[in-house]
C-alpha cells in the first residue's frame, strides 16, 4: 500500500474523489483508503509534514495531487 501524506485532508480528499473520481474503500479518523485493481492500494493520512516524492517510467503520466505529492500512473506491461 502506497501512503500518500496530506497537510488538509478535506482539500485533498475533495482532489481524489472530486477530480480523480475515486472512491473510498474505508475512513478512518487519521486518513482515508483508495482500492485500485490488481489488489493495489493507496492510504491518504493527515500530517504536517507533508511533502514530495518523484516517480517517472515508460508509459506513465505525471501529476501534483492537492498537496504538491507527485503523482505517477505507470502502465504494466504484460509479462514483464
């Protein structure tokens, strides 16, 4: 499970669910779980010390979250 840190939990919440469409699988008083296919997960947790993190690869897109976090969609290459 990816962990994704949040400074305002409601603003980021509102940039996954409102802009990315995802839906939460459980909330929890500290944060918030995603589900994604393939048994992938992610957990967006409220800190103050929020920050950054850099992910590139072939067929991937890239983006900043609400909380500046770079973001990376990497397509899975069959049988590699």
């Amino acid at each position: 499970m990816r962990l994704h840190p949040a400074s305002d939990l409601a603003r980021a919440r509102q940039f996954y669910e409102g802009k990315l469409g995802l839906r939460p699988k459980e909330v929890h008083e500290g944060g918030v779980a995603y589900a994604f296919g393939g048994g992938t997960a992610c957990f967006l947790y409220l800190t103050p010390n929020a920050g950054t993190r850099e992910a590139q690869g072939p067929g991937s897109g890239v983006f900043k979250d609400s909380e500046g976090n770079i973001m990376a969609l990497i397509e899975e290459v069959p049988g590699s």
